[in-house]
C-alpha cells in the first residue's frame, strides 16, 4: 500500500476537512483529485490511489460529515453547492491549478458543477458510475437506506451482512472484497463498527432529492464539451443506464466509456478493466 501525507484544509466556512496526499513530489504529470460517493470517503481509494502513485501525486479528500473531516451543525450544507466551495478551498490550499477529478457517483456530480464554474480546473474527468440521468430504482434505494442503517452492529461480521444486503444483489466479490467494502463504509468506536458518516446526510439527501431541478442536468452535462472524460459504468449499476451512457455519448462525441462486470453502483476502481481505463485515458490528458 502506498504511503501518504495527511492533513486538515479549512472549508470557505472553516469546517476542517481531511485529506490524503499521496506522492507529493509528483512530477510533471497531471495531478489526480479523488471525490467519494455520497457517504463514502477517503478509503474507497486506496487501492487506485496506489496504483497512480507510481507515477503522480493523487489527492484524495474526505467531504463534510464524511470520515475523518468535521460534521456540520446544519445539514442543509451537505449540499453540491457547499460541497463545490469546499473543493475549490482544498484545490487552493494545496496548489492545485488542475487536476482531473475522479469521482465516484457523489463525487461526479461535483466535478460536474465544476465544469460549469470553473472549467480552468479541469485537466480531465473520470465519472465513476453517475451521469446526467440518475435510475429512479437507484435513487430510491439510497433514499431509503441513507442515515437509516443500524449505525452500531455488534460486530464486523453483522456490519459485513448489513452491507451485503444493499449491494448484494450487484456485486459479485469474493469475501475478502466485501470486508474491504465494508471498513471502508464503517470505522471502528470501542471494539464495534459504525458508520464513518453523518446521518443528517439522510436528511440533507431526502430534502434535496423532493425539490425540483433548478438546472436541466443535459444542459449541465455540455459543460465537458471541452474537458476529456471518461464514464465507468457498473454492468448491473441501478443508478447509470446503458441508455444513458449512449446518449453521453451522442451529446459527446469523444466521450470515454468502459463497463465493468459483476459490479453494481459503483465499482470499487481496484478491477483490472477499471485500472486498465483509468490508465489509458490519463495517457491521453497528461
């Protein structure tokens, strides 16, 4: 496993939040700014985060009321817009004139935004399984377990079974996967897991999810005109369609695409076929 620095940058609004810094020395290469699903964090990307190591610095970040950075007394900030600012302070608080983004669902749709507001940024983007159309199954199946699982099982073994039941339906992995899985969504409070988010993310989620679109996403998505992206997409994923990827593709022509097997929302960004993609669009950006 590679090695990494870590530190603390202050949100626009002073909330501290935790990052990883791998390969500081970097090189000339592009950086790499690495952004979670919705309550996911840091250690989804460890596994890639190494990989790229060899050759470049990778950043990855910790959003508000994720993992090891600060909760926020009002969960109405745990918000895309919020949530962009907070990525523009770390990019400045490390230096950071571009980068490509790769962001896992949440994550995505942040490098989204920052397509819109400040395309300058962005080196290129890997979408890891989100797109401008969201799967009604899979936005209802978030909706209805964010904030609301057993936030303290008696054991590892319960929290394992407790993920399985979510993703299993997706996810073909051996055992030592879903272990990997699940310490990566749960930490560890006195002997016994608990989930490393806040639960008001639930709250922030099912307020957001019954507002309407202020921003047609198609429109928002014609921001990469530009900007290189790659889609990764889950072959059994319930929040990214095939269809949907088609029609990335017909709004951009030189859209990158790859489709991983035996995995649901979202791939985990450790399969061959994901390292393979990831590798060979960033040989394209630089």
């Amino acid at each position: 496993m590679s090695t990494f620095r870590e530190g603390f940058a202050a949100a626009p609004d002073g909330l501290q939040l935790y990052y990883r810094d791998y390969n500081t020395a970097g090189g000339d290469l592009t950086p790499v700014l690495c952004l979670a699903g919705l309550t996911r964090n840091t250690r989804d990307f460890e596994a890639l985060a190494a990989h790229l190591a060899q050759t470049r610095r990778v950043i990855a970040a910790d959003m508000r009321g994720r993992g090891r950075s600060a909760y926020d007394a009002n969960w109405s900030n745990y918000s895309i817009p919020v949530e962009t600012g907070d990525v523009f302070a770390l990019c400045a608080a490390l230096g950071l004139e571009q980068v490509v983004v790769v962001g896992t669902s949440r994550g995505g749709l942040l490098a989204t935004v920052i397509a819109a507001m400040k395309p300058a940024l962005l080196k290129g983007v890997v979408l890891n399984d989100v797109g401008p159309e969201i799967d009604p199954r899979g936005i209802a199946r978030i909706a209805a377990y964010v904030g609301n699982q057993n936030a303290t099982p008696e054991s590892w073994d319960a929290a394992v079974s407790g993920v399985k039941a979510i993703n299993g339906a997706m996810f073909q992995m051996a055992d030592d996967q879903w272990e990997m899985m699940t310490r990566a969504v749960f930490r560890e409070e006195n002997g016994k897991p608990v989930l490393d988010y806040d639960a008001k993310i639930g709250d922030a989620t099912r307020a957001s999810l019954a507002q309407p679109q202020q921003i047609d996403p198609w429109t928002l998505f014609g921001a990469f005109a530009q900007i290189p992206v790659l889609v990764i997409r889950g072959a059994n994923s319930d929040l990214l369609s095939a269809a949907t990827v088609a029609k990335m593709h017909d709004v951009k022509p030189d859209l990158k695409s790859a489709e991983i097997p035996d995995r649901g929302h979202a791939p985990l960004l450790n399969e061959p076929a994901s390292l393979a993609a990831i590798d060979a669009f960033l040989s394209g950006v630089g």
